[in-house]
C-alpha cells in the first residue's frame, strides 16, 4: 500500500496529523477526508452521529480533567478523526454570535480545544510502535536551521535506541555533523540559571532523551494547531459552515451559559483588567504578614501599598499587574474603579481608606438541566475525576444523591424516576454496578435526620474540601448557585445548620 496518502494510509496520516506545518493544503484536506470516513457508512455519511461527537469532543476540551487525560493517553484514536473534531469545533466556537467578531488568538476556549489536540496527538505520537514516525518529526524538531552551518544532507535522526549507560529510557540518535543547538536538551533550572545538558556524546553521535523529543514536540503542536485550521477554514465551503453552526446546538448551549454564569474569563483569554488588578492586590494582602495589611479590616491606600510591593507571586500576570500599581495612590485609583465589586468596601474615598474580603463575584447561578451538569461545579469536577480512578466514599455517594435530590425537577418526581436518573449518571464511572447502585442510592435516600431529609452538604464541609480548588478562586458555592427550592433553605434555618452541612 502506497504511504502517499493519509486517506488510506495510516502511517502517512500520522506523519501529515503530526507535521500539520510542513504539509501541503491537499495532503491535510486529505487527512480531514480520513476522519470524515470515521462517519460514512456503505458509502453515506451519518450527520447526525457525526455532529453529536464533535459537540461532545468540543464540549469536554473545556473540561480541565479531560484535557489532563489525553495526555496520559488518547482520547480520538485516529489522527484524522481527531482534525476533524478539532478543527470543526473550533469553527462553532468562532463562529457563537458573541464571539464571531474576537480574534481567534483571544478566545480561551479555543486555548482548551488546542490543549486537548495537543496532548491527545502527542499521545498518539508516543504510543505509535512505528519509530520511524519519531525520526521523521525528529527531522523537524532537531534540523539545524538554514543559516546554521548549512543543512545536513543526511538524516538528523539515525535511531532510536537504549543507552543504559546514560540513564533509563531511550535516546534519539543525532549524528555529531546534523547536531544543532536545539540538540542540547537540558533539565530544568533555577530561575536564573539554566539546566544541566541532559545529552551525551558517544560513537561521534549525540543521544538526545525522548523526554526532551516530547516536550520539543509538544511546543511544536501547539504552534502547528493554527496550520490545521486555517486550512480547514479554507477547504470548508460557505454552504458546509452554515449547516454546521446552523445545526449544532450542544457547543452554543454551554457557550451561552458560561456568560449566564459570569464566567467570562472561561471565555476570553485576557479576562477584564480590573478583575484582574483586584484580584492580585487581594492575594497580595491575603499573602502578608498581619501588622501590615489584613483581610477583613479597614486599611488605608498606603497600607495595602505596601503589601502589593512585598508580594512576589509566582504567576506572569499577577508581577505585571504589581508592575503596574506604583503607588499608593495608583492602587486606590484600581480599588475606586472597583466600588461595586462583592470584595471591596470603600469606607473612606477622600482617605483612601478600604475594605477587603476574599475575591468572589458572587455565587453565580448554575443552570442544571441534566445531571451531569453538576460537574460544572469545580468541586463535582474533581470528585468526578477520582471516581474514574477510585469507588466511592459513602460521602461521595451521600452527597451525590442528596445534592442531585433537591433540585426542583424531582421535587415532584417519582423515587423510581429518580433512581433512574442517578444510576445513568452513576454509569459513567468503570466500578458502576446496575443493582450495588441501585441498593446505595436506595440507602441514601430511605436514611433521613430526625424525620427531615439530609441537606447536600456545603462548600466549607472537610469532605468538600478534599474536592474544593479554593473558595476565593471559584465563582459558584452550592448553597448559592444551584437551584434549590425554598424549603431547603427553610429546613436549614429551622435545624440551624452551620455553612459546613
């Protein structure tokens, strides 16, 4: 079988998936032909089957865990699928009436759908068993640049081999001749030093670890993902365009409530400045010691001044916007501009004298429609990560059902309809068993306190913690954001329930 053609060929597929910048237009239009084959069956395409699969693939690039799992192994098993779904999700998200109009290069989401394609091609690029593959891309990453010493006629990559005398792993070959400077791959360093050369030398070749072939790779995906777009955009015709944006719902649908929620910054990538300015000079007071500037107490403009030049956060935004603030009274100016904000009080305009609280925007409202809209919750997110690896604890379980109980479609709804429900829910997870689930949710269900149904349990309860990503970097709670109905907060107001429930 000819390798000339990613359509049929599955190792020229790979190499044209993973080398999207040095292909031409036909052989990539070629690779999205391979991936439309995945929904074509006797020689008809199946639409509908297709369009669900780039919803669901679009839709779960925003989730943090999926994104991490890719990574650790593939999520699309073919290179040609995988452009497929990538790229057509990335023309619904552009193409949301709010963001039609954004430059793709500012669009977060699209930042989430580049992340997945990068773990998940670099996945498929480690597992595939054909090392010829790896000294292809090996050409790629390690070639000496045109003005440097000339190109080598040669292979740049000659092996792929074991060197135990050089550690445990394996090392890409490099003739000493076809070495460049990207060859000295080295560890990683202090801030202002570099990292010892993780290459040696032996036999006139330089072995370079697979590790640093990896992570080069992964910089060199990344970079490449606009390459595959662009020529999607290019061989997608108007007509094709407007039946997929037309038709597709599911990517709108979640767009569309993350501006119902307030969470804009999932959206943009340069989320508002002055969230951003509040949010710094926040952590910078919650960051320094007590007798110079505190939560939770009225302090002056200089105060807080000096907490923000004291700070040394760790993230690139956080020192610009330190940066940025020069003085006392450039720092009130950001905190005046910020009045109406949920974490700041201004007590004192004329003398800049402020209140600080920890940085919320309030417990945005959580639309749930479906159970599974519960991993909205950050928290949820991450219970939800540990149960595809682990069984439940009995407070997991607890929680589940009693937090999913008391939204209002199942105040009126039948037991037997809701166990339904839960169980399907239940189902994503490996340990999922039909009858053990059933008999737990029963369990939780029939176990009340003191005649009166279980409350869900609350952001500040230590079982919530293990899940929680930190009260002040998240804008829902469970008490606020999602629906429940007004007997549950009458219930806890007559057990006088504390906020750890």
């Amino acid at each position: 079988m000819s390798r000339d053609t990613p359509t049929d060929d599955e190792y020229t597929a790979y190499r044209v998936a993973a080398l999207p910048r040095d292909k031409g237009e036909l052989q990539l239009t070629q690779l999205f032909e391979r991936g439309y084959q995945r929904w074509t069956v006797d020689g008809e395409q199946q639409t509908k089957k297709m369009l669900a699969d780039i919803e669901r693939f679009t839709i779960d690039a925003f989730a943090p865990s999926t994104r991490e799992e890719a990574a650790e192994r593939p999520y699309v098993d073919d290179p040609g699928a995988l452009a497929t779904l990538t790229t057509l999700g990335a023309v619904c998200i552009m193409d949301h009436p709010k963001l039609e109009d954004t430059p793709p290069r500012h669009l977060a989401l699209l930042g989430d759908l580049r992340e997945l394609y990068v773990n998940n091609i670099a996945s498929l690029v480690r597992e595939y068993e054909d090392w010829s593959l790896h000294q292809e891309i090996a050409e790629t990453l390690y070639a000496k640049d045109p003005g440097e010493d000339g190109v080598h006629p040669g292979r740049v990559c000659t092996d792929i081999t074991e060197r135990p005398e050089f550690g445990e792993g394996y090392y890409l070959e490099i003739p000493l001749v076809a070495a460049s400077r990207k060859c000295l791959a080295r560890s990683e360093g202090d801030e202002n030093q570099q990292g010892e050369i993780q290459a040696h030398i032996a036999d006139n070749h330089l072995y370079v670890p697979v590790s640093d072939f990896m992570a080069k790779y992964r910089e060199y995906a990344e970079d490449a993902f606009g390459r595959l777009l662009a020529v999607q955009e290019e061989v997608l015709t108007a007509d094709q365009r407007s039946w997929l944006t037309a038709n597709e719902s599911a990517i709108t649908d979640r767009i569309d409530r993350f501006f119902q929620a307030g969470q804009t910054h999932r959206v943009w990538e340069n989320w508002s400045r002055q969230k951003r300015d509040l949010l710094t000079i926040i952590n910078a007071v919650s960051d320094a010691d007590d007798d110079v500037a505190q939560l939770g107490e009225t302090q002056t403009a200089r105060d807080l001044y000096e907490a923000v030049d004291a700070y040394e956060p760790d993230r690139t935004w956080e020192r610009q916007v330190c940066e940025s603030i020069s003085s006392p009274r450039s720092l009130g100016t950001v905190l005046s501009r910020n009045r109406d904000h949920a974490s700041v009080t201004v007590e004192n305009a004329r003398l800049n004298r402020y209140t600080l609280t920890e940085y919320s925007d309030g417990a945005q409202p959580l639309y749930v429609d479906e159970l599974e809209d519960l991993f909205e919750l950050p928290c949820m997110a991450a219970m939800d990560e540990r149960l595809q690896e682990k069984k439940p604890v009995r407070k997991d379980l607890f929680n589940l059902v009693r937090m999913a109980w008391w939204l209002p479609q199942y105040r009126d709804a039948s037991t037997e309809e809701f166990i339904s429900d839960v169980k399907d829910l239940f189902s994503r997870w490996p340990w999922y068993d039909d009858e053990v689930t059933e008999y737990q949710i029963r369990y939780e269900l029939d176990n009340d306190i003191g005649g009166e149904i279980p409350l869900p349990m609350n952001c500040a309860n230590d079982d919530m913690q293990r899940y929680c990503i930190g009260r002040d970097q998240c804008p829902y709670s469970i008490y606020g954001s999602l629906p429940f109905p007004d007997e549950m907060y009458e219930q806890i107001d007559d057990q006088g329930a504390s906020p750890s429930q």
